[in-house]
C-alpha cells in the first residue's frame, strides 16, 4: 500500500503524539520513513492530537486541504478532534496491534487491510 501511493502525486505524513526520541527508534528499526514526506510530532506544536488546538496550529503550519485530505488513526479521540477541526475523510484503524483481535466499529470507518483502499 504505502509503496502504492508513494508513487502517487500526493503527500504523506506522519502525524504522531510521540516524541521525537522515541520516533527515532522507531523509524531505525522500519523502513517507513522512505514513504513519507514528513514525520509531524504533536509536541512541536505543544498540544496532543486529541485538542481541537492542535489542529488549527498545525494547519497554520502547515496547510492541507481538508476536503482533500485523509487521516488514519487508532485512536478516536483523534479522529473526533480531526472531525471537529474539519477534515472530510477519516478513518480508523481496525488492528493497530497484531498480537490483539481487531477494534469494533466506532464512529468511524474501519480500515482492516489498507490495499483495501487502492
């Protein structure tokens, strides 16, 4: 999927809550960081992805149509903050832990196999 769309004309970030140390380690031990633009930590911003603030400073920022954006996440909370804040497609992720059963239905759409999308 990712290798699908990197060959896209559109960009793609990463937008996580975690801080910049440990998205270091992380990225050290995949290869995701080749599929995207830009690797967004939330606390740059000072606020969560979880308040509604972060998202005007961040579209301030850095602007995206929101018409024309998507947005996955595991975590509702977020995507409740993305909805208010005004962005068209979101969606959830239905197993963000392989070791776990997949996540029930919420108030967004479930994505079990992002090649779904494509």
């Amino acid at each position: 999927f990712l290798g699908a769309v990197k060959n896209m004309p559109v960009e793609m970030a990463i937008l996580t809550n975690a801080h910049q140390g440990s998205i270091s380690v992380k990225l050290e031990q995949t290869d995701l960081a080749d599929f995207f633009d830009e690797i967004i930590c939330s606390h740059d911003y000072g606020l969560a992805k979880e308040q509604s603030d972060f998202w005007q400073r961040l579209h301030k920022a850095r602007p995206f149509d929101k018409e024309k954006t998507a947005f996955f996440d595991d975590n509702e909370a977020v995507l409740a903050a993305a909805k208010e804040f005004g962005i068209k497609h979101l969606y959830s992720i239905a197993q963000p832990d392989s070791q776990k059963p997949d996540r029930e239905q919420g108030d967004f759409p479930l994505v079990r196999d992002f090649r779904d999308l494509l």
